[in-house]
C-alpha cells in the first residue's frame, strides 16, 4: 500500500515529464523510420532525455498528411526554457543579423535562394531574430540559435569550440577564422585544443585552455550579448580626433550615412540601432573596456590597451586611404566623367559612390573602390585585433595599398580619355564647311578623319561604360 502511494504521488507531481515521453515516443517511432538521423542526433543531446518534440514543434503535425502544420521554433521557443541566454542574445548584434542583411540597398535585387533560401548571405544572417524568412518556398533556419547549437544535438560543448564561429567568420567578408586559426592563439588551440574540457561552461575555462577561443573573448563567462566596439562598418560616428573626423565624414559618406553635404540621410537612423556603428564614444567604449578586462587574464592591462590601440590605428591609417580613394571616385562622377548610374535615384549621397551596393557598382573603378572597403579595409584592423601579423600585412594593408595604386591610375585614365574626347569633338568635329572642304582635298584627308571619328567614338564609348 505504501509503494502504490509514493507512485501516485510522483505520478502527480510529474505528469508532464511522463506525458512528454509519450509523446516524443510518438514523433521519434515515425522519425526514426522517416528521418533516422534526426532522431539520434536528438536522442545524443541533453534534451533528448527529457524535453518533447512538441514543445519546439508543436502539436498540430501528427501525420504526413499534417506535415506542414508542424512549427518552426523562434528564439521565443527557445527563449521559454533559456530565458536568461535569450535576453543576452536579443541585446547582442546577432539577434539584428537578418534586419542588418535586409537593410542594405540590393538586397532585394538578389536571388531569393541568396536571401531568404540561404544560400548565400542569408545563410549566416539567419542568427538574427525573425519569425518568419519572407518567401513561403522556404520556412526554415528561423530559429537563430541553432547557428551555433546545431539541430537536433543542441550541444554546448560544440558551440564553444571555436569551429561554431568558423563557419560564418570566414571567407572573403569575415575573415575573422584565418586570422584567429593562423595566429599564435589559434596555433595553440590547434595543437592542444583537444584536450581542453569542451563540457565545462565558459566561465570554468580557464581551468583547461592553454589559450583563447573565440568565445571567451566575446562571450565572456557564456553572456551572449556578442558586440564588438568597432561594428561592422568600422566607425563611430562620435570621433574625438579631427584629423580622422574629416576622413571619417568622406567614409560615411561612402555608406550612403552622410549626404553630398555631410547631413545625416535616412540611413543615419538605421545604423545605431541595426548595431553596425557605434554612435557615442560611450557607447564605443564600453566593449573595449570588457574586452581589455579579457585580455587581463592573461596579460597585463598595459600591454592589452596598446595592443587593441595598435588596432584602432591601423584603421585610422587605412581610413586616410580609402577616404582618398573614396573621394577620388566620387570626383569622377562630380566632373561628369562617369556617367549617372542608371540608379542614381537610389543614392542618398551622390556624386559620393555607395559601397553598401557592394558588388552591384556602375563602373570598375567602384568595384575597386567596395572590395578595396569590404575586403582590405577589414582586414587591416580585424587582423591586428586578432594578432596575426601576416594577415595584417599581406591581406590587409598591403593590397589596400596596391588598390589605391590602381584607383588612382584608373582616374588618370579616365580623365585622359575624356580630355582627349573633348577635344576632338573641339576640333575635329566641329570646323567650318570651308576648312572641311579644304582639308578634304588634303592626301589621306579621309583615313586621318575616319580614325580620328572612331577613336572619338570609343573612348566616348567606354567612358559610358
């Protein structure tokens, strides 16, 4: 009688633990036909043991014939059960990730498959907060988390190996992997990374790495409000030294934050909250302060300030370059040597180019001038912060430099031809009936004047190029 009690009681007291095994029993005996390694990869994660299908998927799919009423889980769904990592995520810049994607101005011109199938940039961007990804063909990767704690395992021990970053901070547009993987810190991660405790929480991690990982620099103690002081587009917008103000306003300008004049566009308001600047030195300043608080448990507070202010140099060096770059190409369209773009009602900063476009430009000069911005000019700070010498060097400074070279070169060029078009439309072209009548009795009048006609019509030609 007394063993019936006790039953009845733990019965009562956990009807939800026992309900959901029911029926996630349910789920997993189809699953396990329809989608077999799903369902181990669940079962080998720690909610595999206690947590129900339908407390991220819902109740409503039960058949195949009710495949597509089964939910898509939010952050929100997780956020139920991780409420204190939720918040810290929502106040980070990866919850704004999709917003960020979606605020810039060709975005809607790409392929969906790019976008919303995430394919291309939408698949990384889908860290960011969303309940939906916009186009019906395609209701997947909404949840934001499951970047990093890959379905249906979840796991935190993968999500602190600094692969999990790996595979978004790479490449030709966060190189953030090469420069942390072939740095010293990333060399001794490599060599005895696997022997660290990949179980404990970050917080304990000191107790077993030999160096630092990607996680403990920006998820200090396992907070996931990730940001950084310097922002995707490197500025901020509050900036107390002049010499680089002036060079930082011909920069926003280039993002399309600043008109012609130097006003704020509309695009001002979107950059403080969307996270991709800083506008405050407060607000700047801040991260950094944490950041050298990380860097002191390993070093010595004066050695970190110098090295991350190294860092904030050779961004103010390669802010005076691109600035030049910058302001050479936008006096190309200012003298009419480039021709309008056919989109130039979607430039808040015209004559000033908008490198935001990215790869979708007018003119080679300003695919130059973007990847100059998007690929050199990140490469010169990111590396230094990321201590890796030969990246700072070779991939960064180095080919921003020879960029620069070939801008100015290309402005030579233009500015040549179209004098040289000038001035045979000035004096080729346009001479009286009587000197025409004259020089046409020249020898050779007729070869001279029909190459002059079509050297006059190419570089017309490729000035509209």
């Amino acid at each position: 009688m007394k063993r019936f009690f006790i039953l009845l009681v733990l019965l009562l007291l956990t009807p939800s633990v026992l309900m959901g095994s029911v029926a996630a029993s349910t789920c997993i005996d189809c699953h396990s036909t329809v989608t077999p390694e799903i369902v181990e990869d669940f079962k080998s994660g720690a909610m595999g043991d206690n947590v129900d299908c339908s407390a991220c998927h819902g109740t409503t799919h039960s058949s195949i014939t009710t495949v597509d009423k089964a939910k898509m889980p939010t952050h929100e769904t997780c956020g139920a059960c991780h409420a204190t990592q939720d918040a810290q995520y929502m106040d980070g810049k990866h919850s704004l990730a999709w917003t960020a994607m979606s605020a810039m101005p060709t975005t809607a011109d790409q392929p969906k498959e790019l976008i919303e199938g995430q394919k291309g940039c939408g698949g990384c961007h889908k860290i960011g907060a969303k309940d939906e990804t916009g186009w019906d063909d395609y209701h997947y990767g909404i949840t934001g988390c499951d970047s990093c704690h890959t379905r249906h395992s979840f796991s935190e021990a993968e999500a602190r190996r600094p692969e999990a970053c790996m595979t978004c901070h790479q490449g030709f547009d966060h190189a953030q992997w090469e420069m942390y993987s072939t740095s010293k810190h990333g060399s001794i991660y490599l060599t005895e990374g696997d022997d660290w405790d990949w179980g404990a929480p970050i917080s304990n991690a000191k107790a077993s790495y030999t160096a630092p990982t990607c996680q403990m620099c920006h998820m200090n103690n396992g907070d996931h409000d990730v940001i950084t002081s310097w922002g995707f587009l490197g500025v901020r917008v509050e900036e107390p030294n002049e010499e680089w103000a002036d060079d930082r306003v011909t920069v926003l300008k280039s993002y399309g934050v600043l008109d012609a004049d130097g006003n704020p566009t509309a695009r001002f308001d979107l950059i403080g909250p969307a996270k991709l600047a800083r506008t405050t030195i407060a607000e700047w300043n801040a991260p950094r302060e944490e950041m050298i608080a990380v860097c002191g448990d390993c070093h010595s507070e004066k050695f970190a300030r110098i090295s991350l202010e190294e860092g904030d140099q050779m961004l103010r060096e390669a802010d005076r370059i691109y600035a030049e770059s910058v302001e050479i190409v936008a006096a190309l369209h200012r003298d009419g040597i480039l021709p309008e773009p056919d989109y130039i009602d979607e430039l808040p900063s015209y004559p000033y180019p908008d490198v935001l476009r990215f790869y979708d430009q007018s003119h080679t000069i300003e695919e130059d001038l973007w990847v100059m911005w998007m690929k050199y000019r990140m490469r010169c700070f990111q590396s230094a912060f990321h201590a890796n010498a030969d990246q700072e060097q070779w991939y960064g400074w180095g080919p921003l430099k020879e960029t620069a070279v070939a801008i100015k070169s290309e402005d030579r060029s233009l500015r040549a031809e179209a004098e040289l078009a000038e001035a045979v439309v000035a004096e080729g072209m346009t001479g009286t009936a009587e000197t025409k009548a004259n020089t046409a009795e020249s020898p050779g009048f007729g070869a001279v004047f029909s190459f002059t006609s079509i050297l006059a019509l190419f570089v017309l030609l490729r000035r509209k190029e």
